[in-house]
C-alpha cells in the first residue's frame, strides 16, 4: 500500500476531526488476491457499510472469502506480503475512524458458516449470526443461551468478547474454539485452555476463530422461544433500539453498573454532534442526525472524563475504536 495524500484538521482532544487518505493499492497484491478469491476483493471499502455505527472510514482492501481454504489461503498470503490484516466480525462492537483501516480488513462471515448440533450442543462456525444460533437451539431444544437473545454479533466475535447479558455469557457454555493463525494449521483449544474472564477469552487478536463448540441443556422448544422472547422484550424496554449504535460502550465497572454511573453523573441527552448518550439507557451512544466517528470518539472521552472527575471511576471501553485518526 502507499499513501497518496492525507488532510487532517484539529479537534479539541488533539485528534483529526476527519482525515481523508487516499491509497494506492499494490497492483501485484491486489491481482494476485483476486485471482484467489475472485469476486471477494474490494478496494477503498466505506467500513460504514459493515459496522453497527453505520460510521468509519475505507479499509484499503476489504476481503470477504465465501468458503475456509480461501479465507486461509488470503490471509496466508497477506501476511507473507507484509500487509496488515484486520479481523471482522458482524461489526457490532467497533467504532472505526473516518482515516479507515490499513491494509485488508478481513471476514470470515461467509465462510465459516457451519451449524450443527453435537452430543453435548451445538457447533457453529464463527461467521454465524447469533440469532441464527439462537433460532437453531429453539429449534433442537437446546437451552442455556437465552440470555443472549438481542445480541446482534457473530459466534466467533460472542467468543472474543465474551459477549454476555442479563448474567448470561457465551463463555458459561463454552468447551472449546478452533482456530488458526496466519501460516499455520487449525487447531482446537479447549475451554479450559483459554482465560474467560468479564467480556475477554484471552485470545490474540491474529487469532483467527473458525468455530465454537458450546455445551447446552436440553429444553422444550416452545420454552426456549418464549424464555428468548423474554429476554428480548426486557431489553426493548430498557436499551435503545432502531438506531446505529454498538451496544454497550464500556464495561460495567467491579461492583457497579457503567449506565447508572453515567446517569448519576447527568450525562443522558449529552451530545457531540452527531452522537448522542441514549435517554434510556446511558452506556448506549447512538449515531443520531448523521454522526461522525470523531463525534463519538469525543463524546466518549467527555464521558469518561466527567464520570472520573465525579466518581472517581476511569470507565475501561468495552467496544473497540479502530483504524487511522
């Protein structure tokens, strides 16, 4: 890759505001991936179009492989070509800045798309969708992720952040992961191997993760809808819905809630252009009224800044903010 031409422009928190990058793409790298993956290769790809914020700026290459030997034979390749690859799941838990991303950001969405259920549970390759995993544990009666109804991410993205609600997490019913670095075979890494603490597993992020294997009870079907169904209606009840945000911004702090302590602090309503703190949930930021990322990125510093100044809490973010300033 090599960069054309760069316009940034100042902002309070000494970060650009927008910074426009135009690069130029390899002209061997970009013909040899897409003769390995025609079809599955874009260049200068708006990451607006493949995060929840609906915000962030273009990946140099965008590359979306549609079956696992391509996805390993891409990704095998960009490394040994000295390019930079970034790891995409569903996009849910990503703020990516308007500079966009270096190198190839890659997904496995379509490639690992494997469902089927086990002796213990269900094996579902990372690119599934959770509720595509939750409808097939309601249809083969199997229970124990209830919790996790509304969560919009993908199996393996569910595992990396261990994505949990309600005291619910995946890794409450995790066994093991198979995965894969760059160069490498795949391999299965049981669930007493990896360190599953609050929102983390452990995993680096070069890992690739191309299935997840859960254990789950079994249940009556017509039960599990309705305790998923539950689950759903408790949460349209209290966490914004119809509008571009990423979940949770930051991790509950031990012993508190991040949502409550940013009301107490009067932060509902507070906004940087574009960005918003819900009304109804405080831990929420919303793209409303066409939002930047640098929008977000500032609202998020004044957030932690005045809940430490008021609180003495420094937040820790639970989302990931990605990409060129």
């Amino acid at each position: 890759m090599r960069v054309l031409g760069v316009t940034v422009l100042g902002s309070r928190l000494g970060r650009g505001t927008r910074t426009e990058t135009a690069v130029e793409t390899d002209p061997k790298v970009l013909g040899d991936l897409e003769r390995m993956a025609p079809g599955q290769v874009l260049v200068a790809e708006p990451m607006a179009r493949h995060t929840s914020f609906g915000l962030g700026g273009p990946a140099d290459l965008f590359v979306e492989p549609t079956d696992p030997s391509t996805f390993r034979e891409c990704s095998d390749y960009l490394t040994e070509a000295g390019v930079p690859v970034t790891l995409l799941g569903r996009g849910t838990n990503v703020l990516v800045r308007s500079g966009g991303i270096e190198g190839a950001v890659m997904t496995g969405m379509k490639a690992f798309t494997t469902l089927a259920r086990t002796d213990v549970g269900v094996r579902a390759g990372s690119g599934v969708g959770l509720p595509r995993l939750l409808s097939f544990c309601a249809e083969n009666g199997l229970s124990g992720l209830e919790g996790l109804s509304g969560i919009p991410g993908s199996a393996g993205g569910a595992v990396v952040t261990n994505a949990g609600s309600f005291g619910v997490s995946v890794g409450d019913r995790l066994t093991g992961v198979t995965v894969s670095k760059p160069g490498g075979s795949s391999s299965f890494i049981p669930c007493d191997e990896l360190s599953i603490v609050y929102r983390g597993t452990g995993l680096s992020p070069e890992i690739l993760i191309e299935g997840i294997e859960l254990a789950l009870d079994p249940g009556e079907p017509a039960d599990i809808r309705a305790a998923q169904q539950e689950t759903l209606e408790r949460k349209w009840k209290t966490q914004p819905s119809g509008m571009r945000c990423a979940g949770c911004v930051f991790r509950n702090p031990a012993g508190g809630a991040a949502g409550k302590l940013i009301d107490e602090v009067g932060l509902k309503g507070l906004r940087v252009g574009g960005a918003v703190v819900s009304d109804l949930h405080a831990n929420f930021i919303l793209n409303d009224r066409g939002a930047t990322s640098e929008d977000v990125e500032e609202l998020i510093e004044i957030v932690r800044e005045r809940v430490a100044d008021a609180a003495g809490v420094t937040l820790e973010l639970e989302i990931e903010i990605t990409g060129r300033r």
